[in-house]
C-alpha cells in the first residue's frame, strides 16, 4: 500500500472489547414432559436390564472386560446436554464414558437422539436392578425422572459398529476405535490386538495411539472377515475403512510455458506459513529465498509429492499464477512457506497417515513462530456424523491448546454421489478452516462451486462445511502453479488442494499485518467477508474469498466493520454494544451482520457434545423498549416514552423483562440445526436489516456455555458490519468521533513486515 493509498485508507476498527460490559439476564423454562410415567419407565428398563445380563454372559471372554460397555438410549425429546442422566450416573454404578448421536425409527418417522456408553460389571448391573425394584418413596425425584428419559438400555448392534464400508469393500486399511478403561486401558487393548493376530492380521501393520482421558485409535490392515469377527468385541467403539489418495491428483494437469519472472529478493517476509505435504523444491527460483525444508518424516522424497507440495507452496506464496501479466518480474511474496514433509510414509501400503500426524503433534507446539498451518492431504471418503477421526481430533486439539490455526482443503470428491460426496477429514474440524474450491460458469463467467469441491454439512460443532471456498480452478478455467521440475514451465491443474492454501496465506498475511489479531480473529475475519448470495449454504458454506487482505481490513463511509476480541467464562454474559450513531438522521434501512468465532476444547469420548464450549447470542435493537407480560398477554413500551402505561400495566400485574425486546435475525438452519438451533458450534453468523426508527442503541449479549463438566475460559473473537448505503455523511468517521475509545487498527504495508537481504 502507498503512502497515498495509505491516508485514503479507513481501516477496520479495534477495541470493540473496551465497550463490552457485563449484564445480567434470567431465564425461564416450561415443565417438562416425560413419555412415560415412572412406573411404566421402571418396568420398562428392569426387563431391558434383565435381557442385556444374559447377552453379557454370551460374550465370550477374549471379546471382553469384566466391566462391559451398555448403551443407555435416551428419549427423543432429551438430546440436550442438560437431559444427561446425572443423578442416575451419580446413584448407580453406571459410569459414563461418552456419547453419540442415536438416529432410530419410530411411528414411520426418523428420529434422532442421544445414546450414552456407560461401563459397569454384572455385580453393578444387579445393583441398578435392586435399586429399581425398591420403594418408589425412597427414591429421589430427579432420579426417578432419569430413568423416565431411557428409551432404551441394551448393547451396541454390530451395524451401529461398522460404519462407512461400501458394499464391494473386501480388504483394506481401517480405523478402530475402543472406549477408554483407564488403568485397564492396557489390558483392553492387549486383548484387542490379540483378537487380530489370531485372525491372522499382521502385527506390522497395527499402530496403536492412545491419548489421555480420549479413545485409543488403532489402525490394521485387514479383510472384511476380521471386520465381522471382530465387531462384537464389546470395548469396540466403532471401525471404518481408511483411504488415502497420498497426493490429490493434480486434476487433468497440463504443463504451459512459464512467462513470469521470479522476485529479485530484496526482501523476505517475516510472515510465516506452515505447510504440510510431500516436500517441495528448495531450489525452485521461485521458492528458493521465500521458503524453508524443515524436520520431515523418516522417508526419501518422491516426484508425486515434491509435485505437489511445491505447487501448494508456489499457491501460498504468489497465489494464481494466471493473474499476472506475461513477461513481469513477480513481486517478493508478503509471506514465508516453512515446509514440513510428511509424506510420503515410511511403509507405502500404509494408508492411515498415523506417521504424518505424529509429527504434526510433534512440531506445532515447537514452532511459536507459525500461527497458520496448511494441510492439503487427508483419508478419502466422507466424514461420519458419529465418530470422529484421529486426525481431525488431532487438529482440534493442536488448536486449542496453541492457539493455532489449520486450514484443510475439504476433498475432491464433489462428483460422487451423495453422501461419497461430503467432506474429508481433517476438514470436519471444529477449530479451524475446512476450504473448498469455486471456478467459474463458462457461459455467463459467474463464479461457481467447482463440481469437485466436497460438500457439506459438517459435524457436531461446526455444521457449516466448508467454511470457505477459494479459487481451485476446473479443466475450462485451471489453475496456474509452479512446476516443481523447472522455471521455464507451469503446470495448468486443479483442486481444493490448492484453494486451501490461497485462504492460508490470507490468514497468515492478516495476523502478520496486524499485531493485535490473532489466529481466531484471522479465522473471524475471512468467514465474515465471504460472499455467498444465499448467505450461507451446503455447496459453499459462508461463501467465496476473492478479495485481498487490504479489502478485508478495509472499511467505508457508509460501511463500517467493528473488532471485539475478548474471553469469557462458561455462564458468563457480556454486553457488546453496536456503535450506532445515536442521531442519525436517514430513512434507509440499517443493515447488520455479525459474525461470532470461538475456540473449543473438543471431547472425542462425546461425538453429538464434541465442542465443550460455545457462545449463544442474542441481538436486542433498541435499548428502551421493553416487553411487558401477564399470563399469555404481553406488550412492548418504550420506557422513556410510555411511563403512564407501564405504570398501569405493572399495577396491573404485568412483569417487566429483564432486558430490552429482542428478536430473531436470518440465520443458516438444516433440519437438525432448527432442532439444535447451531447452539453448539464454533461459528455463529446473522444477519439482521431493520428501519432505523427501531434503533437505538443496539447491542448484542453473548452468553457462554459449557458442557462435560468443562470450566475453560472461552475465547472468542467477534466481527461487526455497520451498513447503511444511504446515510449521507461519513459513518466511519461518526462513529469514531462519538465511541472514542474505538480506534482503527493500525495495519502494517508490505515494506514493514519485509526484512531486507543482506
């Protein structure tokens, strides 16, 4: 940006966290309604208990513990976290050691609900069974309303285990996951991998990888006969296939020549990229001073991956290199690649990536110097809604606690049918960026989803998938990448492979330009600029990024974006005020968006309560009136203006709200987000256009939540729009001008975050 441009330039404003106040708010709920009375429920589950002792002494030995894992299924209307059994767990000795989404069928319908796996021995079980067949009068009535909330209490079916295998599936890599036993964790999974040598599985190729207070994921290569003898293997959580195409094709590659010219290198950015992929050829003119080899998995480099990895990191670097006019030296790049290898894997019929991933753990918590990582790898085929993989917990993990931000190319696989054609892990995860691609329509040049580009939903946590989607070309309008083999050509492909690292470097480029933002605000910031007309959808998520870091740190006079970055508690509340200028005078609408952004430890043990934190938000547009109720009548009156008839309204009985009328903007829904209203996930965007008569001095109220027992601070970041295209003065400078403790950011040009050669 020039000195010029520089003055010219209204950039975002900051310090919207300086206006937050604290708030107080109560809350209310109806009675709630059993299916079934207490009686009816006992009976019920006696007999349940009854027939779950005799398949427990069916089990033979070697497939389980001596404390077995039971499903306990509850009624569709308690899939709230709040509906958890508690006291049952807290009187009995059921113990609970995670959950998962239950779909089932009932009355020609689909429904869906929650199933907890909880472990207790045959001694437990009797007791369950003793205490249900004492006196009703001895018992506690949240106790006796548990047991009223049990649809079901039984084993897991061995269809419930299997998941995700085509029907022509014969042999293969796979996943297993089994329940965490704690102190007996060793002896369980001893039992397990013996349960596969002795089907003939080679030990050589079962990698066992525990984490604390998660599942133990082991990955195995073997044939569909181990899958169904060992499915009824009572500790077994779940098993699906793993593929793994090591190195996305490079789509209907051609090679072009190369006009461009690379940079002189008179300068090296100091804003650092993390990629992971195949490697990448530090020679390359075009990445020799720009990017850096570093700690690799145990392995020779080969063509494919050095071929794609140094197209990644060309991608990151210099974006398409379509854009540039033939015969022009390419400006020095405004970030830095540091290049990890991880792959390929030290066995080339290893299809798990568990080698990658150790390393991944291994080098982000060592590297503070790198805030954004790009992976374009991954498991091909689809994510499943009630098991997570172990990269992607990984991932989720790795963010959370180093603050890091993954961005995932989602998969190329758009052209299957549905659901082949969903989402790859990693990019299911809940703390990062899964990325799509778009292209362009040929006929009328409007852009749109690449047919490659894999779909939505996403899981638990984060339904919008993908989140973004970035430029990755099709076979009428490819890409334009470094050819890892020379200078002289490029190769002419495309893939989510490489929109993911055009969203990467964006990331990195917005942190690096702006000291006071974090990974989470980055993340905030690209989700609340991306375009989509249907605001949100499956085939897009929140929609495109076309734009540049300045225009996304850029404002205008009639519209104004606003920063709040901040930490709460689990139950907190926060008042965010939205700084409207109080005497306005236009008679166009007001146009609002917010976009809400939160990092959360994620519990792998609990598929449908996965995130264990999250912010819920509501928007309250005038700060005077209130509503008033009585029974099911109820009104809304200004306090300032209607004092008489609120007067005679509380005399009257009515009772005055706690805070001001609210109501409720546009927001993406799904059939199970109408049931679970998104509450959950780690992203949260609204908008709202309202007649500026019906403002004053508006304001948002974040409440925090936690859920499996979590107490962790909840750190989130929070982007707001002020848009209003017919005001006639400048909003931007009015705005400052009345809330003077914002201020705009102050955003670094290239030369600054530039370091000269020597």
């Amino acid at each position: 940006m020039s000195d010029r441009s520089k003055q010219d330039y209204m950039p975002i404003i900051g310090n919207g966290e300086k206006m937050i106040e604290p708030i107080q708010k109560s809350y209310g709920g109806g009675e709630t309604v059993y299916p079934r009375s207490y009686n009816e429920a006992k009976n019920r589950v006696k007999k349940q208990v009854e027939e779950v002792k005799l398949r427990i002494e069916k089990i033979p030995e070697e497939k389980r513990m001596k404390e077995v894992v039971i499903t306990l299924r509850l009624n569709e209307k308690f899939l709230a976290k709040s509906y958890t059994p508690e006291t049952l767990f807290r009187q009995t000795q059921l113990q609970n050691i995670g959950s998962r989404r239950w779909v089932f069928q009932k009355d020609d319908e689909l429904k869906y609900s929650k199933m907890h796996f909880v472990k207790i021995d045959q001694e437990g079980l009797s007791s369950f069974d003793k205490i249900l067949s004492s006196d009703e009068a001895l018992l506690s009535d949240s106790f006796k309303n548990d047991i009223r909330k049990i649809e079901e209490f039984s084993l897991l079916d061995v269809s419930e285990v299997i998941q995700g295998f085509d029907d022509d599936w014969r042999e293969g890599a796979v996943e297993f996951v089994l329940h965490p036993y704690n102190e007996e964790n060793d002896v369980m999974v001893g039992k397990f991998k013996e349960n596969l040598l002795n089907q003939g599985v080679q030990e050589n190729t079962i990698k066992i990888r525990e984490y604390d207070d998660g599942p133990t994921f082991v990955s195995a290569v073997v044939d569909i006969k181990v899958i169904k003898n060992i499915a009824d293997f009572n500790p077994l959580r779940t098993v699906h296939p793993l593929r793994l195409n090591f190195f996305p094709s490079l789509r209907g590659s051609t090679n072009d020549t190369n006009l461009l010219l690379p940079p002189i290198g008179k300068a090296i950015s100091q804003i650092k990229l993390g990629i992971f992929d195949g490697g990448i050829n530090s020679s390359h003119p075009f990445l020799t001073k720009y990017s850096k080899e570093n700690k690799s998995v145990n392995t020779v480099a080969i063509k494919e991956g050095i071929e794609h990895g140094t197209a990644v990191a060309g991608v990151a670097l210099y974006g398409d290199l379509n854009q540039y006019e033939a015969n022009n030296r390419i400006e020095d790049p405004v970030v830095f690649v540091e290049s990890f290898r991880v792959l390929p894997l030290s066995d080339p019929t290893d299809l798990d990536l568990y080698e990658a991933i150790d390393l991944i753990e291994e080098v982000v918590p060592t590297r503070h110097d790198i805030d954004v990582y790009n992976l374009s790898f991954g498991p091909v085929g689809p994510i499943f809604d009630d098991e997570i993989s172990r990269f992607t917990y990984s991932l989720d993990t790795l963010a959370w606690n180093y603050r890091k931000l993954f961005v995932v190319a989602v998969g190329n696989d758009g052209e299957r049918p549905s659901p082949y054609n969903r989402i790859q892990s990693p990019a299911d995860l809940v703390n990062g960026l899964g990325v799509g691609a778009y292209t362009y329509d040929y006929e009328s040049t409007n852009w749109k989803r690449a047919s490659y580009s894999c779909v939505g939903g996403g899981r638990e946590g984060c339904k919008v998938k993908p989140d973004l989607c970035a430029f990755g070309g099709d076979s009428r309008f490819p890409i334009h990448l470094l050819n890892f083999a020379d200078d002289k050509t490029k190769l002419l492909s495309a893939g989510t492979s490489f929109s993911a690292p055009i969203i990467a470097s964006k990331a990195a480029e917005i942190i690096g330009r702006c000291n006071r933002f974090t990974p989470l605000v980055a993340r905030a910031l690209l989700i609340h600029s991306a375009k989509n007309p249907n605001l949100v959808d499956e085939q897009i998520g929140y929609g495109i990024i076309d734009q540049s870091v300045d225009d996304i740190l850029r404002c205008d006079r009639n519209r104004v974006h606003i920063i709040y970055s901040n930490s709460m508690n689990p139950t907190g509340l926060a008042k965010l005020p939205i700084p409207l200028p109080l005497n306005i005078s236009i008679s166009s609408d007001v146009h609002f968006s917010w976009t809400i952004v939160t990092l959360s430890k994620v519990n792998p043990l609990h598929i449908e309560d996965y995130t264990e934190s999250a912010i819920e938000d509501t928007f309250y547009p005038h700060s005077k009136k209130y509503k008033f109720t009585k029974g099911n009548k109820s009104k809304i009156l200004n306090i300032d203006l209607d004092k008489i008839k609120i007067q005679e309204l509380l005399n009257g009985g009515y009772k005055k709200s706690s805070l001001p009328a609210t109501n409720s903007p546009e927001r993406y829904q799904t059939e199970l987000a109408r049931r679970n209203d998104l509450k959950w996930d780690t992203v949260v965007k609204k908008w709202k256009r309202m007649k500026v008569n019906s403002l004053e001095r508006p304001f948002l109220v974040l409440h925090g939540m936690g859920r499996n027992g979590s107490s962790n601070r909840i750190d989130y970041a929070v982007v707001v729009t002020i848009n209003i295209p017919k005001y006639a003065g400048n909003l931007y400078e009015d705005i400052l001008n009345e809330f003077r403790i914002l201020e705009p950011i102050e955003i670094k040009n290239r030369n600054e975050v530039m370091v000269p050669v020597k």
